[in-house]
C-alpha cells in the first residue's frame, strides 16, 4: 500500500507570477499537511498525477510551466469553492 503523499502551495499574487510549493510529505507529514489544511478551511483536492510532479519540486520553488493548466484548473476550484461557502453562509 503507498504511502499518503499531500503538497502545499501558496501564491502572492503580488510577489510571484506563479504557485511556490509551501509544503509537501508523505505518511504522517502528509497527514498533518491536510490536517492543517481542513482547520483553516482551505480546499484540498487530490490529483495523483501532479503530486508525482510537484514532490521533484524543492519547498519555495516555483511551479514549473508544464502544469500551468492543471494550477489554474486548482485555482479555478478554490475560487468557486469559495464563491460556494460565501453563498451558503452569507445569508442575511
């Protein structure tokens, strides 16, 4: 059975011109990544695909341009998730 691997990125919208990677691990540091992720209500989706992408990747280093479609796709999720919550919870 493979371990759970999770990532972290951030994005500065005014210091950075793409996503950095915050964080990334696999067994328990992975597990506390998601954990702290579901705390603070950030959205998490799962792609097998870019985590074998990003875990080549150094914690601060930049996105590569090969998978800036599939960021913008994430960032398109976060963004409409967002947009979901306020809906839903914002209803005075």
């Amino acid at each position: 059975m493979k371990k759970q691997q999770a990532i972290a990125l951030k994005w500065d919208p005014y210091l950075d011109k793409t996503p950095r990677l915050a964080a990334k691990g696999q067994g328990l540091l992975a597990e506390e990544i998601l954990r702290v992720a579901r705390e603070n209500d950030i959205p998490i989706r799962e792609d097998h695909d870019l985590i074998q992408v990003f875990s080549l990747l150094d914690i601060g280093e930049s996105i590569p341009p090969e998978v800036h479609t599939a960021i913008a796709e994430i960032l398109a999720f976060i963004y409409w998730t967002n947009q979901q919550y306020t809906e839903i919870f914002d209803q005075d």
